[in-house]
C-alpha cells in the first residue's frame, strides 16, 4: 500500500522559487516606496483634520 503524502501532488509551499536577487530588491524597493507614499497620505489625512 503506498503512502498517502508520496501520491499527492507536491504542495505550492514546497516548490522553491528561484529569482535573481536584482529582481528581489526591485520588488522590495517598489512595494516600499508604495508603502511609504500610503502612510504619508493617511498622516496627512489625519493631520489635516
């Protein structure tokens, strides 16, 4: 009898994802400065109230 888990598919979690590290960094620097141009809306919301 084979074991349950060997017939599974491989889960998304287990697949490795291999990106150049440029890259990284780019996506990292982009979500950033989105995220910072965000807060500052939000502070200047809330200051001008």
């Amino acid at each position: 009898m084979q074991n349950r888990l060997e017939s599974e598919k491989p889960s998304v979690w287990k697949m490795q994802v291999r990106a150049s590290f440029k890259k990284v960094v780019a996506f990292d620097l982009l979500f950033l400065g989105l995220g910072a141009m965000i807060g500052a809306g939000i502070l200047a919301a809330i200051l001008h109230l």
